[in-house]
C-alpha cells in the first residue's frame, strides 16, 4: 500500500470530465464511494464536479444527461484528480483544448484517470507513452493497435505513478476504493465496501471477464481451456484437430462438450471470436479492410467480408462506427447469445 500511499498525498477535489455518450454505471461507480465515504467519516473527505472541454448538457449512452461547466471557469478550484469518462465514440474523439488541459494539470502534480474509453483521451494528449495502460476488454485490440507505444493490459485498472487507468464497469469500485484506503485506511475502505455490498475487493491485475461464452461455472474445463486458447490465436486460428492436440482430449469430446455449453460448434465459435475482433479494429482504428481481414486470420477477404455481412448485416466497409450518429441506441450484434438464439429459432421454424 506504501507506493500507493506516496502517489495520493491527500484527499482533494475531484474533476469528472465527460465525453458524450459516456457510460453512466461506469461515472456512478468512481462517484459512489466517496459519497459513502463522506457519509461515514466525521467531515467530509471528497468534493466532485463535473466538466467538458464545452460548458453544458452532457448526454451519457443510457440518455440520461449530466450538466457539465467549463473546463476552465471562474471560481472553480484545480482538481487533485481528474477522471476522464469516455465510452461510445471517444476512441475518434478529439479536442485539443481537453489534451492541453490534461497536459497542464499533469504538470501541476494533479492525478489523472482514464476510464474505459477515456484512456484514449489520456493517450492523444501524450500521457500514456511507455506507461502502463488498461481499458475495457472489448476496446483493447484497437487500443493496442492505435497506441503500439503503451504497455496494455488487460486487468481491472492500473496504477502507473500519477496516471491510473481502469476498464469501466464496477472495476470503478475497486480502483476508488483502492484510492479511499491509500489515503485514509483500510478500515474506512472495508466500511465503504460493506456499505455497497461489494466484497471481495478484487486486485488491479484481476481478470476483467470469464472465457468468452462461458455460461456459468459448471462449464467444462476443457471447454474453457479451448476458449482461452481460441482467443489468443486470433490471427493465427487453430485447427479443430490442432486445438484438440494442444488439450490432450479427443476431437469428438470436445466437439459435443463444446455444443453443449456455447450452441454452437467449435469452428463457428472460432469465426465468431475472429469477427468480433475485425469489428473492433474496424471501429476503433484506419487499418484497411484488408489488412483487418488478414489480421482476424482469414485467408481471403471476399469470405471475410460475406461472413462479416452475415453475421453483422453490413459490410465491413460501412462498419467503421460502433454508434452511428443517426441511430438511437447502440447494438452489438454476433455474440454467442445472438448465435444461441438465432439457432433455436431456426430450429423453431423446421
């Protein structure tokens, strides 16, 4: 706790600079601890606002809206801390006036976060290189890719110095709460958490999800050893019989264990997986459709795009937006689930 201790020397005024279409679970999580935090110590320990590099109504991804001043304004005080929220959109989010701002207030001594998405803001203003960097799970191929300079890793967040970065979700909890004890006990921390019903506090290098379509804990351990081993040969896929050998099992059990927990066979569930990880590089970053498709581990990229075409029902070209503007809500289609339930229906009709 000593190095952590050092990085925060007291509590402060907290800034939460919000992106548009920033994730409101995400902003409630990094709140919700000092708000208790306050409420159980005898003065109050934290002060918040909230700010954007323009001065109004911010809307997060769920429609509800949040109203932010100026980054810059009278009678505001310098924050200790600044967290950046940042989801939908802010991987091709821009603002000088928001990377100047970071930039001075890094220079001034203040803590910086950068959460989910918001790490991108932290990485365009020049903050993150040769730092270590987390984000949210589904993000971080095209973050890596985007920023080859920064050490990524997927964990819950990570504290590197002054900059921490977190992947989103309720890992907000673990970090603030990480950040309550190193600067007044861990008593304080364990009361806060007991209080939101959160236990246990979970580590930084803490796993941020379960093997992709594991449905529970009674999944097979051959199947989620496949799962592992499917995900981390993205660009180079294992055969079935090639994945089989690497397990020590036999072709035949493992197809109809893995049939069993996911719907789906082992070579669909690999395809899956593939263009799930084409549709973030799409999203996230200019690499060329070629180059995307040979990145995924296909060989040919008509078949990528027609499979990309299937599963998502647009071609890869005009998949460059996770959240087109004109749409009011975001969809992530082709996932195991949507797979699942395309198949009973199909099932259903015959």
């Amino acid at each position: 706790m000593g190095q952590v201790t050092d990085m925060i020397a007291s509590s402060g005024y907290v800034t939460f600079v919000l992106i548009p279409r920033f994730n409101m679970l995400t902003l409630t999580t990094m709140i919700e601890p000092m708000r208790i935090a306050n409420y159980l110590a005898p003065q109050q320990l934290y002060n918040w606002d909230y700010r954007s590099p323009k001065a109004g109504v911010i809307t997060a991804s769920n429609g509800l809206q949040v109203t932010c001043g100026a980054l810059e304004e009278e009678g505001r005080p310098q924050p200790d801390i600044v967290v950046v929220c940042g989801s939908w959109g802010t991987d091709h989010y821009h603002s000088p006036v928001l990377f100047n701002w970071l930039r001075r207030r890094e220079r001034t001594g203040a803590k910086l976060i950068g959460v989910e998405l918001g790490v991108y803001a932290l990485a365009r203003a020049g903050l993150l290189t040769g730092r270590r960097a987390t984000t949210h799970w589904s993000c971080k191929a095209g973050f890596a890719e985007a920023f080859p300079n920064i050490d990524v890793r997927e964990q819950l967040y990570t504290i590197d110095k002054k900059i921490m970065t977190c992947a989103g979700g309720t890992a907000g909890l673990d970090l603030m709460l990480k950040l309550v004890a190193s600067q007044h006990g861990d008593q304080l921390a364990a009361e806060v958490a007991n209080q939101i019903i959160h236990y246990p506090r979970r580590r930084p290098e803490d796993a941020q999800k379960h093997a992709t379509g594991s449905v529970d804990d009674t999944v097979h351990p051959d199947v989620k050893a496949a799962m592992s081993l499917l995900e981390a040969r993205i660009e180079e896929p294992l055969s079935v019989p090639q994945l089989c050998r690497e397990l020590g099992v036999s072709q035949r059990q493992l197809e109809r264990l893995f049939r069993r927990s996911t719907g789906c066979t082992i070579v669909q569930f690999s395809k899956l997986l593939r263009l799930q990880y084409a549709r973030v590089l799409l999203t996230s970053t200019d690499m060329a459709i070629r180059e995307v498709s040979a990145s995924c581990g296909f060989d040919s990229m008509s078949y990528f795009s027609l499979c990309f075409m299937k599963t998502f029902g647009k071609k890869p070209s005009r998949y460059r937006q996770a959240w087109p503007e004109n749409e009011p809500a975001p969809s992530w289609p082709g996932t195991v689930y949507s797979f699942i339930q395309n198949s009973i229906a199909a099932k259903a009709k015959h």
